[in-house]
C-alpha cells in the first residue's frame, strides 16, 4: 500500500506508516482545498484498484481523514 501512496503523493510530500494498516500522508507547501480533496479521491480511487495475492485477487477500500494547518489547527496536538 505505501508504494501506492507514494506514486500518488510523488514529491509534494511524505508517506509514513503509523501501525498496523493506518498510514498518513504529509503535504507541505501552500495547498489549496480543492487540491486536497482531489488527492484524497486519487488516492482512494488508487487502493481500490485489484491486488494478486497467492493466485487470487484481494480487493480493498480505505477511509481518509484530512486536516489544513493552520486553519484546523496549528500544532501537533
């Protein structure tokens, strides 16, 4: 899945895993709204695409949860 994020994140920014299938994404720089929300759906649109695993074909979804800094909020916390 991170070779996933990192061919839709590319070098706007970072990808990290932070357990078990949990990942985020880190984008810097002056970003619009609408640019992260097109990012969003790329990659939710790229990890619903098919996977071979052991002669089958796995099938996955995934849920994002988005935040601009410093409008909702402007620290770690």
């Amino acid at each position: 899945m991170s070779t996933r994020l990192l061919n839709v994140i590319g070098d706007t920014g970072l990808v990290a895993r932070v357990g078990g299938d949990e990942f985020l994404a880190l984008v810097t720089g002056n970003v619009e709204e609408s640019q992260i929300r097109w990012l969003c759906d790329t990659i939710v649109e790229e990890l619903a695409q098919p996977i071979s695993v052991g002669g089958g074909i796995a099938r996955i979804g995934a849920s994002i949860g988005w935040a601009l800094a410093p409008r909702n909020g402007d620290n770690a916390s």
